[in-house]
C-alpha cells in the first residue's frame, strides 16, 4: 500500500505543468505559442530565459525529489527496493509527460528525467553527468537542443553499460531493472522529439541563441 501511495505521489507531482502555471500567471496560455509545448523551450519564446530557467529546474525537481527521499521509505539495497525507486522516479516522468490535468498531454521528459537520473545514486547519476556532457557538446557546436537531447539520451544507456562494466560491484542480477529503463530511454526520447527530427531533416529546427536555450 505504501508503494502504491508513493507512485501515485509520483505520478501527480509529476504531472505539475509547471510551465503553463508560470506562463497563465503572466497571462499567456503556453499551449497557444510556439510549438504549444509545456516545457522550458517553448517558455522561453514567450517569457523569456529567466522564466525558462525556473521552469527547467522546477521540472528536474520532480524527479530528483521523489527518487531522493525514497530510501527513507523503502530499502534500496535489494532488488525489489531499487526497482520500486525506480519505478517511483518512472512515475514521475511519466506523469510529466502524460500529466492527468492536462488531459494526459504534456511535455518531452528530458529535464525531469534528468532528475530521476541524478536522484537515483550512484548508478544512473554517472551516466546522467556523462549524458550532460554531451547534451552540452552538441549544443555547442551543432546549436540544437533537440540533436543535443537525442545525442544525450543515447549516450545515458551506452556509458551505463560502461560504467557496469568496470563497477565489479555492479552486478547485472541486481541491475538489471536499471538496465531495461536506460535502454527505454532513447526509444521515448526519440518518440517525443520526432517532429523536432523531422525539422532537422528538412532544415528548419530553431537553433540555440536564436529563440530557444531548453528542451524538456
């Protein structure tokens, strides 16, 4: 029961648009502007950086938080507990993209699965900094945020395999929940950033410094 309340938790933090509270309290409704998503990219375009910012860290702390406090809840030690942390930060995620206030349509993930990634120490906060490392490469030298994601997402399952690989302690027996999600990741990421691909392909994705600094 307790685990069923925590994932229900989850899911309705995680389902908090953010970005359309901070954009209604300026009067805007972001799913009128841009692209109509709810995230920190298309805030940008009508709000601003600043306002973007506090939307990409409000979307983080959705998944940080609840995989953050949960080893006080639930013992992560076994495999049954660090799959329940995990299936809680997925809750999260989920529930940001398919947020049941807004009729189960929401934003892209990235920033709060970022969230879950760092929260969830120390086996996916390595692969997150490693993932950020080249969202930030791609992003300077190609200026779009949505390859960068794309980019990212495919190194978090790649450098996690790595990182089991050289972690004698890291066994795949008790990893192997961990394993599955990292290798979901990219395949929801591309599904959510399809239309972004096919901008790229034709040419004309925003790139970053234009109008945007955020995707999520």
């Amino acid at each position: 029961m307790l685990l069923v309340l925590l994932l229900i938790g989850s899911y309705l933090l995680g389902a908090v648009p953010f970005g359309l509270l901070i954009a209604a309290a300026h009067g805007i409704d972001i799913r009128k502007v841009g692209s109509g998503n709810i995230g920190a990219t298309n805030l940008s375009r009508a709000l601003g950086k600043k306002w973007a910012y506090l939307c990409f860290v409000l979307d983080f702390l959705k998944g940080f938080l609840p995989v953050f406090i949960i080893p006080f809840f639930i013992n992560d030690s076994t495999i049954g507990g660090l799959s329940a942390r995990l299936g809680i930060g997925c809750a999260a995620v989920l529930g940001h993209i398919f947020p049941v206030y807004l009729r189960f349509k929401g934003g892209k993930g990235v920033a709060t699965s970022f969230g879950v990634a760092i929260g969830l120490w120390p086996y996916y906060t390595i692969s997150a900094t490693v993932a950020l490392l080249v969202w930030l490469i791609f992003v300077l030298i190609w200026r779009y945020i949505s390859l960068a994601s794309v980019a990212a997402a495919v190194a978090f399952p790649l450098s996690f395999v790595l990182a089991m690989a050289i972690m004698p302690e890291w066994k795949l027996s008790q990893l192997w929940p961990l394993l599955i999600v990292a290798i979901v990741i990219p395949f929801l990421v591309f599904l959510r950033h399809r239309e972004n691909i096919k901008r790229l392909i034709n040419g004309t994705e925003t790139k970053v410094f234009q109008k945007t600094s955020f995707d999520n």
